[in-house]
C-alpha cells in the first residue's frame, strides 16, 4: 500500500529525481492536506435501479445514485452478467440501492460481476474526473461455510489502507511503487471471518473495531471510473449476499461521536434515536445533552 505523501521535485539540474513514493491514507496529515474527509462522497439518494437489467426499474441497465458530490452522479454498471439472489422476494434487487449512507449490491451466492463505477456529470451525463477520492468496501465476511469466501477485486487506485488488525487477505495485489503513482494499482480483499446482518454497518463514520478489521479504504486520483470485481462462491446453502461501500470512513477520518455514547444524568434517559444521532463534538459533551437526553 502507498507509503508516504511526496509528489516531490527535482533534487537539482542534471541530477536524477530520486524515486518518488505514492500517497500514504493511513497518514493523518495527508488526509487532511487531501481533504478526504471534507469532500468524501456521499452515498443516500438512489435515481435509477436496474443493474445489469434485473430491475426493479425499467430503461437503463444501471444502479445510479445521485449527488455523490456537488454536481456529480455515480453509476454502476455490470461488465458481465449479473445475478442478484431470487429467492427472497424482498431481498435480491431490492437490496440494491442505498442505506444509512451506503451504496448496496446484491450478489447471489455461487455468482460474481465485474462492475464499472463511473463519476458523472448531474446535468450532462458525461464522465466527470475527480482530483481525489475514497471508496471504501466494508462488511468484508462469508457465510456459516468454511469455505465460503467474499472477495473484491479493485483496479485504477492509488493508494489504499487497511486497519492495523485487518481479517482480509490481500492477494494478486500489483501494489508497487511505480504501478500505485500511475494510477494503476489492484489488489483482491478476501474475507476470513464468518458475518450475519446483525453485523452490517450502521455510519461510515463509527465502524466498530471489528467492522474497521473488514474495510479497506481505497484512494483514486485524477479518475472519473473504476473497476471492482465482486465474487461469492463456496457457500453451503443457496442465498444472497450484500456488497457495502461508502466514502470516506473512520478507518482514515476521525471517529464520529453518538449519542449513545454520552451518559445522560439520573433524571433523563437517552432519547430513542440515540444510536444514529451525532454528537455536535467528539466525544459527546455537556453541550449535546438536550440532543441526546430526555427528561425521565
């Protein structure tokens, strides 16, 4: 993974630039000076849902979210076929879409689709370069099988981090120095770990320590598209699997606080909604006491 911020100059004329290495996100400065938190995408308003022509919409064969950005789209569009889970009729295609801040794919178990993630234009449809941006997967775990396995493929980033007690492996990775600097770095992150729903993030920005441990989070500089390939194979039993991504996370910004966390005094309780409201501080103070707390 990228070490290092430096797109560094010349040592001098007639001498040999040294080697200059690629952008490090796990790096707190470089975040900030990039502004990766401030400008993350945004992934909460669904325009079009007809991936790969499985529907649930009629027209386009896409999944487009609107408003990832100011002025900019993001569309989803299968590069090979598509197969969502069709036994539950309230599951498959209608997994996909957006929730609580994150992009949805569903995925039946035994298929995979190479995907293309494309930044457009709002108004004109075009393609849209960013200078930088993150993706980040999470919810990176497989089934009750021991052999099941979850993977992503992600080409065209780079840099990408992982948390420092990561459970995915990271294979067929082309993560060198000369190959990230060109923007054309790609690695597979494969599940090790078993999940269930009841473990499915709830805020980009307050992933546990073990929904960080399944996240990686993935830089792309001066793109308007990348590729991700999403496979499930081995699992015991026939059924539907989800593929979470979001913008940027806590695994580079800071952690956001909630109201859950903040000890309400004996005369009030926290309010019903405490586990999805932010603290206007982190951690929570005394300042968001009437946000979290009701009177008992």
């Amino acid at each position: 993974m990228g070490m290092g911020m430096g797109r560094g100059m010349g040592v001098g004329v007639g001498r040999p630039e040294p080697p200059v290495p690629p952008i490090d996100i796990s790096e707190p400065e470089i975040v900030s000076e990039l502004a990766l938190c401030e400008t993350s995408l945004v992934f909460d308003n669904v325009l079009h849902s007809n991936l790969g022509g499985a529907g649930p919409d009629s027209g386009s064969a896409d999944l487009t979210f609107g408003g990832v950005a100011p002025g900019t789209n993001l569309v989803i569009t299968a590069l090979s076929p598509y197969t969502p889970n069709s036994l539950n009729p309230s599951g498959g295609i209608l997994r996909n879409g957006a929730r609580n801040g994150f992009g949805v794919v569903n995925l039946a178990s035994g298929s995979g689709v190479d995907l293309s993630f494309q930044l457009q234009d709002a108004a004109t449809g075009a393609a849209k370069i960013m200078d930088n941006f993150v993706i980040t997967f999470v919810d990176g775990d497989h089934g009750m099988s021991h052999e099941s396995r979850e993977s992503v493929t992600v080409s065209g980033f780079s840099a990408y981090t992982l948390d420092t007690e990561t459970t995915l492996l990271v294979e067929n990775a082309r993560d060198d120095d000369d190959s990230l600097n060109a923007g054309n770095g790609m690695a597979t992150f494969v599940s090790t770990l078993r999940g269930s729903k009841q473990d499915n993030p709830e805020s980009s920005l307050a992933l546990s320590r073990l929904q960080s441990r399944r996240s990686v989070a993935i830089m792309f500089e001066n793109k308007s598209e990348f590729t991700a390939t999403a496979s499930e194979q081995d699992y015991a039993n026939p059924q539907g699997r989800n593929i979470f991504f979001t913008g940027a996370s806590n695994l580079i910004c800071p952690r956001e606080a909630r109201c859950s966390s903040y000890q309400c005094p004996a005369t009030m309780r926290q309010r019903q909604n405490a586990e999805f409201s932010v603290c206007a501080s982190r951690p929570c103070t005394i300042a968001d006491q009437d946000s979290c707390c009701i009177a008992v």
